[in-house]
C-alpha cells in the first residue's frame, strides 16, 4: 500500500522535502471553532508534526452545522472543545503531537506561546484576539495567517512580521460593526473557503515555499460569486505600534480585557472574572444543586438553572448560556456563583 | 467618472454592487463623507478602502477612470 | 441551548423556510473520494434530508490526507468507503437518512437513481462517470454539480437541464490528457475549495435560491492565488446528443466500459468481469490462504499476496493493489481469482 | 494584440501565465494550431477556450484587445 502523503508528496511543489519539513513544523491555531477546527483538520491530515489547540469553549449543538471536528456525542454543552478537537484529531493522525489548552488565553498565554510555534492560524472570531496575535506575532518574529467569515462572506491574509505590513497597518486600528455570526448567521462553505486560504497559506510558508506566498488579502462572497484578492503592501506604517520601528505591541499590554463578553455565534455570555479567581468546587455543586440539575467533568462544572444553563470552568471562566444581555448574566453570577469563590495567586497554565 | 465597489454588509445596505460617479479629484475621506451623507452607509469610517485592488488610506486622492472598493471587516469565525 | 440549525437559518437567503426545504432534499453523491468525502459531511451538517453515497472503492492509508470521513482505523484497506462514510456522518447526524451503495456504479444503476434525487454531486474523479452522470441528468431533469481537483487546481460547474448548457456541449466530447492526482497529486485547501464551490451552488437549489445560482464555472489555483469565473451559456448544441432537440444519451447506452481500469490517486488497477460474474468464497478463500494472508468482511475478502494486495468484492469486482501495469494485473486475475468465477443472471443492487 | 492566457497544466507547459502576440483576426483553432507549432503544447485539441472569460468554440474569431483563456480539463477527485 502506498504511505499517507504519497499523493501530496506528488504535488511538485511540496515533493519529499516539503513534506519532510511539514512533519517537523509546529503550528498554533487560536480558537477551534469553525475556521480552526476546519485548518487544524486540514493540517493534521497533511501530516503537521506538532500542533498546539487553545480553545475556552465547550462544544453546542449550534456549532454542528459549521464545525467540522465535532460530533453529536460531544455536542451536549459540557466536553470543551479543544479537548473534543484534540480526540477526533489523534484518530485522523496518531502521529501529531497535539497541546490542547482549555484556556480563555490573553495577552500573557499568547505571549509565552507564540514563539514557540513556526505559525500561528487565527481560528478566533473577535478582534481583540486578533490585535493580541497581530501584536505576538510582531514581537516574536512569528507568520500569522487571518481568517475570518460570516454569512457567505469570508476573507484572509497571512502577514509575515518584518515582510508585510501588519493588521494594524492595514486596519488602522480595531474595527467596530464588524460582521458576525450572530447578525448574519453562517454557512460552512464559507467557513472551509476561507479556512482553505489560511490552510494553503500555511502550507506553503512551512513546506518552504515562500516565493508562493500569496501577500494578498483576499475578499470572497461565496452565495454571488466575487472572489477579489487586494493587495497591501503599500499600508506599511513607519510607526505602527505593533510594527513600526518602536513597536510598543499595545495589545499584549492590555491585562484589562473586559471582563464581561456576549459570544459570536451563541446567545452566550462570558464572565471571567480574573486569573486568580478560582471556586469551591464541592461547595458550588452543593448550592447549585438546589436551582437546577448539576453535571460535572475534569473541566467544568454546568447547572440547569430555570431558563438558563450556567457552566463554570475550573480556570475561573464562566458560559451563561440562554441570555445575550451582560446584565442579567451578571446577576447571576453574584446569585449562584460568587459566594463559592476565592483568589490565588497562580501562574497560567501554559 | 469613478467607478465604487461596495463589499458584503455595504452591498446589502447600499442596495447594489457598484456606482458610477464624478468624484475624481477628491480624497477617500472626503468620498466616505460623501458616500455617508448621500447613501446613509454605516461605518464607513473603519471600513478598509482599495484603489484599483491595492489597499490604501483615507488621505489617497483618486483619479480618473479609478475603481475604489470599499470593504467591512468581518469578524466572525 | 439554541438548536443544530440556528446560525444557518440566521444567514438571510436560507432561513426558516430553506432550512424546511434543506431538511425534505435528497441528494446523491458520486463516489465517496476527497470532493465527495467533503460535500457530503458540509451537506450532513447542513441537515439534509436524505442522502444517496455511491463507491466502489475501500479505504487506504493515501486517502487519508485529503478524504476527510475517513480516520486511521478506517485505512486497513479492507472497509468499503461508502460504509465508513456513511458510519461518520450518522455520528455527526443521526437525522439524516443515508443509503449506502458499495457499487461500481454503472449507466444501469445511474439511470435508476437519479430521479429518485433532487440533485446529483460528482464526487468522482474521472469523466467516464461524469458523462453518465450529464446523460442521467439530462433524461431526468435532475441538477449536477460537477467537480474536479488535482494538484491545487480545481473546477466546478453546476448543470442545470434546460437552463444551462450540459457537459456535453461545454466539453464537445471526452476530454483526454486531463490533470489527474496520479500525475499532478493534490492538496486538501484545494480539495476543500472545489467542494465548497459545488456544496454552495447545491444548497442555493435546495432551499429555493435559484436566482443566486452561478450558472459559471469556476477555475482556480490556490497555490498561485488565481480563482476565475468562466460563463458558458453561449455553449448550447443544439443537436447535443445529451441535451439538444432529439438527444440519444449515448453514455447511458455504452454497456460495455472498459473491463480493466487504473485507479486515479493510488497504485491500484481495477478489474470488472461484467455484473453477472460471481465467485465461490469459500472456494476462492481456501485457494488464496496458499499464496497469503486472507481477512474477509461482508464486502470482500483481501489477500496479501508476495508483492501485491487482492481485493475481490461480493458484486464480483478485483481491485489488485500495487501496480499500475494493466497486464500484469489480468495475469494476477487469471491466476489467482478466475477459477472461483461462476456466472449468474442478476438485478444491479440499486 | 491578443492577450492568451494559460491555466493548470498548460501554464506549466508554456513556462508563463500569458502572450501577447498579433494573432487578432484568427479562428480559435488557428491560434491551437500556431501554439502547439511554436510552444509545443501538449492537448490543446481539446482544451476548454474562453475569450474575454466566456467560453466559445474553436470556429471563433478572435479580434483585437480579446483575452482568450486555454483550460484544460481537471479530472481528478
């Protein structure tokens, strides 16, 4: 029988050698939602030798139609989905070394990250994150490749550090009324179009082919058909703060992300109440019992409250799934959840 | 005569694809005003803005015959 | 927790009432290769109601990196496709209703099938199905995405009968001398981008978008960044045999396709003594323990001969893998299975 | 002036993306038969042709400023 990569090693482009730097390549992919379980998918089964996965989420129903390492089996709103990406994954390819991080990273997780990977795939489906990565990326000296997608309407970019002007360059800082999931829903065959940008990207950048490298962002509307590659080499910012010649990389500076975020793509909202925020475990499950119905794992603990399901991970993060409103969610963290926590002083777990 | 591309949630609000206009001569801010106050588009502040498929800023003056893209971020994934 | 379905009835052109529509089409995929593997986990996902998986062929270990239904357990060589297939898209969802066909499906069975479908994907990877398929779905009305990849080359087309000319007239005939995965291989981005383009087009004809159709075909390289629309509505014969004024079919009419194939993508000829071939299993098992080892399932029974592996399917078909040489593979036949062969009057399994 | 443009396979035969050449005036099977005379391309016979991206058959005539696209035929999968 002919090996696993025989017909990608007949792709001239890559051949054996390519091939042979792939298994030996590390790439980072933030977020395992649609776009990053769609690259890391792509990746593993093209032979990627090392490939860590940060993910703060936990697997829903909502996410089946698009996210494609996922089953019904983990989709009851308990398994995280690193953890869930990581196992589907091993099946596909036993041979990728796989870190799988259940992590609301930030800034500091990033910063200790980055330059240890070749490249990094936005699999993330905010800005901030985004800024964070563009600014790791800088400072470490490490490719990046931008994915993004709504509607049928999807585009990326790979920005090489030192070679490309930066997000920041070409964005002119964080963008608002961007669009998302939420106001314009999702169809996967933008989420694989898009992912499938990023994925070739990244393979020729670690296969050694950069005189292929695109340098464009590209712009497609899957549902009318525009396909538009835009080039920007011109947006290079002498002084960018992220790029410039006295890059301050702003966002890995930024230790007060807001605590309290409504989730893309979910009517979720997400409370993280600080890195040294940690919970009485057998005291929360012994109060939550009495509201609703008390499920637990080694990552998190989830309650059926009247209308709303409430999870809350032993990294201190809270999902409250069922409300869009910050208010509401807040109230009920001061309700079901405070009177159960404490703080230490702990490292991330990176 | 300059020919406008409008992108994604743009299209939508602005109801078609593209626009035929005599507003060469002008810069990109000075045309997002304009684009703002005639077609009431929203955000057009932070939207990224191509001459001619290449990228540029507000400051960049467009010329005749020029066809400029005006493209929203998308933030999903 | 918001239901499977939510973010894609949330993007506009579908909502409630395509996902209605979506959730009562039946479609049938051509061959459970890479595009085929890939529309139909995107069009499980995406909830559709009934699907038909259609192919001859089992597993390998080089299917891996780019047939992205299949994971190592499946790769041993001996598990037909269309049943792997069918058992991951059950787990990912268990509402829609998949029939299976391990079949070397021919005009015969094609005629049978298509006007039991809404619309037909061409999930194969040579023209000889895909003329079949136009023929089929010319006689029946029925709609086709056609499909092809190589290298990191792709190109997809829906036909739409009446409306758009066919394959036939755009092709004016059997293509020769065509990119194939043997010569040129291929990548995944690019497997995943022609799907993408052929899943989209489906799905605006399944939730009543016809007026979103492309009615182009597009071409890419994801490797060199070109992606380009070509419009065909110029290309109507009409005297097509396929399609004009008084069409004859001609690919649904050739009962005698080559008996001796190479396969696309992998060392392996196929052999096919004709649909009223059968063997003595038993007969035939106890011949090959002689020569090497012997597993059976309920599909086909493999043997590990000195330097080639036999398969030989219950429908009477060999695959012999590990060579690429006609010849020697009808010396292997005849030496090794013809003695078991016995001839049999029988319906095709549809 | 004619602008030829080749896809896939026959971008790599040719060694370039595209040719300009005073070819305007003749048929799309004069201009396969001139390639395959002065490049030595293998199968234009039965390549897909597109001019100005519209697909066409071989009994066209090119004229001047058309772009004319050769396209052979994937059959992988």
């Amino acid at each position: 029988m002919e090996h696993r990569y025989s017909r990608q090693e007949q792709f001239a482009p890559i051949n054996k050698e390519g091939q042979k730097r792939l298994l030996s390549s590390h790439v980072l992919i933030m977020g395992c939602g649609a776009l990053g379980s769609a690259c890391a998918e792509m990746l593993v089964r093209a032979g990627v030798g090392a490939l860590t996965l940060i993910d703060r989420d936990v697997v829903e129903p909502s996410n089946l139609h698009r996210q494609n390492l996922y089953a019904e089996r983990d989709a009851g709103g308990t398994v995280p989905k690193a953890e869930a990406a990581k196992e589907r994954l091993q099946k596909i390819n036993s041979f990728t070394s796989i870190h799988a991080y259940v992590l609301d990273a930030g800034p500091e997780q990033i910063d200790k990250l980055a330059p240890q990977c070749d490249v990094m795939i936005d699999g993330s489906d905010n800005f901030d994150i985004r800024f964070i990565l563009n600014d790791a990326a800088e400072k470490h000296g490490v490719p990046w490749a931008f994915g993004a997608a709504a509607g049928s309407v999807g585009m990326s970019c790979l920005f090489l550090p030192g070679r490309t002007p930066c997000l920041h360059c070409l964005m002119q800082g964080m963008p608002d009324g961007t669009m998302t999931c939420d106001a314009s829903g999702i169809i996967s065959p933008a989420v694989q179009m898009t992912a499938s940008l990023q994925t070739a990207e990244v393979m020729k950048l670690v296969t050694g082919n950069t005189e292929a490298l695109h340098k464009k962002l590209v712009l497609f509307d899957i549902w009318n058909g525009t396909h538009q590659p835009f080039g920007f080499s011109s947006m290079k910012q002498q002084n960018c703060p992220s790029c410039g010649t006295a890059p301050e990389f702003p966002y890995l500076r930024k230790k007060n992300r807001s605590r309290i975020r409504t989730l893309c793509g979910s009517n979720t909202v997400h409370i993280h109440p600080g890195a040294d925020v940690h919970y009485n475990f057998p005291l929360l499950e012994q109060h939550l019992a009495q509201h609703g119905e008390v499920k637990k794992n080694k990552h998190l603990l989830t309650c059926m409250l009247p209308s709303l399901r409430l999870a809350v991970f032993t990294d201190g993060r809270i999902l409250i799934h069922g409300t869009n409103n910050p208010e509401e969610a807040e109230a009920v963290y001061h309700h079901y959840v405070e009177k159960a926590a404490y703080t230490v002083e702990k490292e991330p777990e990176t | 005569m300059i020919n406008i591309l409008f992108f994604a949630r743009l299209r939508e609000e602005a109801g078609q694809e593209s626009l035929h206009v005599e507003k060469a001569g002008c810069t990109i801010k000075e045309l997002k005003e304009w684009l703002d106050k005639e077609y009431r588009l929203s955000g057009l502040n932070r939207t990224m803005t191509a001459v001619n498929e290449e990228f540029t800023t507000d400051d960049t003056k467009v010329t005749e015959g020029d066809t400029i893209a005006f493209i929203p971020p998308v933030s999903g994934g």
